[in-house]
C-alpha cells in the first residue's frame, strides 16, 4: 500500500507488547489489527514484508517536544495534554448522512458537499465508499480523517478475508475500527462512520465514532444537517416500506436536511445494500428537486386560490 | 466569533457568547431548549408549541406556556428565557393597548413587531434572551411579523431543526383547517421525540380574522406510546421474516 511508503515502514524496526486497554497509559500501545500474527514475537523477526507489522503512524513532531526520530519509537500514541497546532475553524460534522434497516435490507444515503468553515470546499464529495461488497460505510467528520480511516479498514478487512478465508462479520468489523481509532481518543481527530452492511446475520447498521461511541441501531443519521433528516425519517420510516418507498424517504430526507442546513447540499448519494451486496443509485443533484418541490408548491396554492 | 453550529448546540453557543460578553458569571449555561413553530396557509395562521421549561438538564416546568396570546388577533410565541419572554410579553401588551386606547385601531403585526423590537434594541448585548414570533391578523391580511433580538443568531437555534423538515415537507397555502393542525401537531410531536429539551404537551393556537381559537393541550405521552404499539407490532413482523439468504 503507498500508505506504508509514505510512513517509511521499512526503515523502522518493530517494537510489540501485548495490547492491553489497562496499559493504555503506557508508552507503547501497537496498534490491534486483525493480524493475529502481530502478537508474537518470534513471528516478527521472519517477516520481511509488510504483512506481519502492525500500523505505524506518522505523527508530526509538536511544537514543544524534541524531534520525531529522538522520540522513543514506541510511543507514537498521541500524548493528550500536548500543545496542538491552532485549528482553522472548529470542526463541525457538516454533513448528512443517514443510514436505515427495512424489509429490503439497509439504504445509507448522504449529501455531498465538503465545507471548510464557510466555504463550500468541494461541492461532489463522496461520502459513502463501500469497504467490501456487502459494506459500505457513509462517513461525517474530518474529510481527511475519513478517507484515511475508510483505506485503513478496507486494508485490514481485506487482509482478515485473505487469511481465514471468510469475511468479518460487521459487528466485529465496528468492534475492529472502534479499537482502532481508540488510541486517538481525546486528539482532534473527528470521525464518525456508519456501517451499513449486510452478513450471515442480516442487515446491519452501526455508528462508530473517534469518541469510542459503537452502537447499532435501525436508523441513524449523523452530521448538522441530522435533526431534519430525522424528522422526517422518523415520521415515515416502517419496516414494510418497499424498495422504492425506501429510496425516496431517503432522498427525502436528504433533500430536506439540505434545504434547510447550510453545510449539507449539492448532490445526494444512494447505496442500497441486499443479500447480494451493494448497489448505488446515480447521483442526483438536488436543485432539481428543489425547483420542482416549489413549483408543486406554487401549483397547489394557485389551485386553491381558484 | 466564528458560530457553527453543531446538534448538540444550545449550550455551547451560549457559552461562546458569553465569554465575549459577561460581567456577572451566569450560574448554569442557559439552554434555550423548546419547541416553537408558526406557519401561514389559507385559512390563517397555525402557532404550536411544546410545553417544557427545561433549565440545563432539570425540567423545570412540563406544563409552561410558550405560545402568550397579546390581544384579540395577535399571539407571541416565546423562546429564550421563560422569564424574560414573560416580561417582554406583558410590556408589548401594556403598549399594544395603550396604542389602541390612544388611536382607535389596532397596531399592525408588524408594526408590533418593530416596536418589540426597538424596545429590546437597548438589551443588545445582554445576556436577555428572548425570540419572539408574533403571529396575528390585522385588518384583512394576516401578517406572521419575527421581531429580531438582543442575541444574534438566536432564530436558528430556537427553532428546532427536527420540526422544520417536517414543515418543509407539508406546509403550502393550501391546506385545510385540519390538515394544518395535524402538520403542525405532527411536527411537534417529532421534535420532541428526538430533542431532550423539548416534551410533554403541545399548545396549538389557530389565528383568523375573527381572533385566535386554542385547541385543548395535547399530552404527547399518548402519542408517544400509540407509535411505540405500532413498532412493537412491527418488531413481531419483522421477527417472522426469515432471513434466508
């Protein structure tokens, strides 16, 4: 993965102790992977590749402490009380995306529009990226933080299939990214992923987020622009909605979100996730509906006014 | 001072403006939680509101009024301080009727609403928190007026974002009398299903030429619980699905 040259892998050696969250406050934290391998250490010796490492993350020397290669290796933890860099802007989760679980399996739909405090910074974003055919994940957050976190968990959901052969279930695949993005607690790091997916216990729908939350729920919908989403996902959602019923509550509900909230626009995203795996919906720009919802509306009031 | 804001909102608003702006350190971070909405259609204006007076975390009162009539043809819908709106309420009725008493007619909605707003005007800055919708019908139109506060971007918050969508996505000119009231009940209901400082009842006022009508409180409780029948009945569906695949 480039990922790996980027953070020179290679050129560090590896240092490991077993993970354990009561040592948390240690220095040395390895990151937990779904690499079994990574937990002994005659394993690590042999390796030559990649494969048997556990991440490593680059992390930026602060202001305050000496240089990055001085540091002990094994500390990358972020220490929490550290001078950080002076944010631009405060993070908001500017965004909608909602998620839902019905008779036809689970739809996540989401807007597309990145904002940077005031500015739209990128008006065709895609927020919803699918991990593995019957995965998919709509993201909310840090843009940046997201796509990382998204390649991170393809990587080792990939890695997992690879070595025994069959895919992780989603529940333990939350499990997997909550006690990844754990050691970032308490950083500026903002995420907040819902998995939408499907596996041999039926449709699935889980939040995580960096703050450690991981619940699994029948609707969710995460960003500014998720109280009006939920407003009308609750009034209409039912579990005997059909295919199309389903769609366009979604659709709705994101258009709606994106009226009404200045960080969420533009474009609406559609996946539907079945027991055959994922299938997404073209990307519909929202100012059509628009036009269209005022002239309905402009119609029924000329109509009785007559 | 740069504003986002986040759904968990109120307090942390508050709380970044107060820090520019206070001389005495308030005791608790006000919440501004409520629930208040009003819509024109053709059959005049619909005002509803909840009916919780929450005080950071404690309801205070689960049986307070936000919708305050002022005159014959003219209510205000109050969100902000509970005690503030009650003051301000009563100060804009005492003007309102001496207007009346002193020119024989009545002051316009909006004419109410600018003079509402001139008398906060000296507040700006303070930590007086009131937004106000007044909703009325003078002579034959109506006229919803939205008097403009001490604080700054207190219309987006007040208003809860869980009630709009559901506005945005039935309220046209056209509605019928009853359509309008079960929008408007619908709304409120929803957002106090989702919102923690939203609850309890919801008040409904109904404004026409001839004045305003009140419908009797609603206890949403019951609403609550008839909509969690219904899913329960679903769950039991949904149990019975085999999930084959």
């Amino acid at each position: 993965m480039a990922l790996e040259d980027v953070c020179s892998f290679k050129e560090r050696p590896v240092q490991h102790k077993w993970f354990s969250f009561s040592s948390l406050g240690d220095a040395a934290i390895p990151f937990p992977t779904s690499d079994c391998y990574n937990l002994r250490y005659s394993r690590l010796e042999t390796s030559e590749n990649n494969c048997g490492v556990p991440l490593h993350f680059f992390i930026p020397p602060l202001p305050h402490s000496s240089s990055f290669i001085n540091r002990p290796l094994s500390s990358f933890c972020p220490p929490k009380n550290s001078m950080t860099v002076q944010k631009p802007f405060r993070l908001a989760h500017g965004t909608t995306t909602l998620g839902f679980i019905f008779q036809g399996g689970v739809i996540a739909a989401a807007d597309t529009r990145a904002s940077a405090g005031g500015l739209v910074a990128c008006p065709a974003v895609h927020k919803i990226t699918p991990i593995h055919s019957h995965l998919v994940v709509t993201s909310s957050g840090s843009g940046a933080d997201c796509m990382l976190w998204e390649r991170i968990l393809i990587r080792e959901i990939r890695l997992y299939q690879l070595r025994h052969g069959h895919r992780l279930s989603i529940r333990a695949t939350a499990k997997l990214l909550s006690s990844m993005l754990h050691p970032f607690k308490g950083t500026e790091m903002c995420v907040a992923l819902t998995l939408c997916g499907w596996d041999k216990s039926g449709p699935k729908l889980i939040y995580v987020c960096s703050d450690g939350a991981r619940l699994q729920g029948d609707v969710f919908s995460v960003g500014s622009g998720s109280p009006y989403a939920y407003g009308v996902l609750d009034r209409e959602l039912r579990w005997s909605l059909s295919k199309g019923e389903a769609i366009s509550l979604a659709r709705e509900a994101v258009f709606r979100a994106t009226h009404r909230d200045a960080y969420s626009g533009n474009n609406v995203d559609l996946f539907h996730i079945t027991a055959q795996g994922w299938s997404q919906r073209k990307r519909e720009d929202l100012k059509e509906e628009y036009y269209r919802d005022k002239e309905k509306k402009g119609k029924k009031k000329n109509d009785k006014l007559k | 001072m740069y504003f986002i804001f986040e759904e968990n909102g109120p307090e942390s608003t508050f709380e970044t403006y107060n820090i520019k702006h206070s001389s005495v350190p308030l005791p608790f971070p006000m919440a501004h939680g409520t629930t208040t909405l009003a819509f024109m259609f053709q059959g005049g204006v619909m005002a509803a509101a909840d009916t919780r007076s929450s005080c950071s975390g404690l309801v205070a009162c689960p049986a307070s009024q936000k919708i305050l009539p002022i005159h014959s043809h003219l209510v205000g819908l109050t969100s902000g301080t509970s005690a503030d709106c009650a003051l301000w309420k009563r100060i804009l009725a005492r003007e309102l009727r001496l207007y009346q008493l002193r020119h024989g007619r009545r002051l316009s909605t909006s004419g109410a609403a600018k003079l509402l707003s001139h008398m906060l005007h000296p507040f700006k800055g303070t930590e007086l928190c009131v937004a106000a919708t007044l909703c009325g019908w003078d002579g034959g139109e109506t006229g919803p007026g939205n008097s403009t506060n001490a604080k700054v971007s207190l219309a987006k918050d007040e208003r809860s974002p869980y009630a709009y969508s559901i506005l945005d996505q039935g309220v046209h000119w056209g509605l019928t009398v009853d359509e309008a009231k079960s929008i408007a009940r619908e709304a409120v209901y929803r957002a106090t299903y989702r919102d923690a400082y939203s609850g309890n009842c919801v008040d409904m006022y109904h404004i026409t030429s001839k004045g305003w009508t009140r419908r009797n409180r609603e206890d949403l409780k019951e609403e609550y619980y008839r909509e969690k029948e219904r899913r329960k009945h679903e769950k039991t569906e949904r149990r019975d699905v085999a999930f084959s695949d």
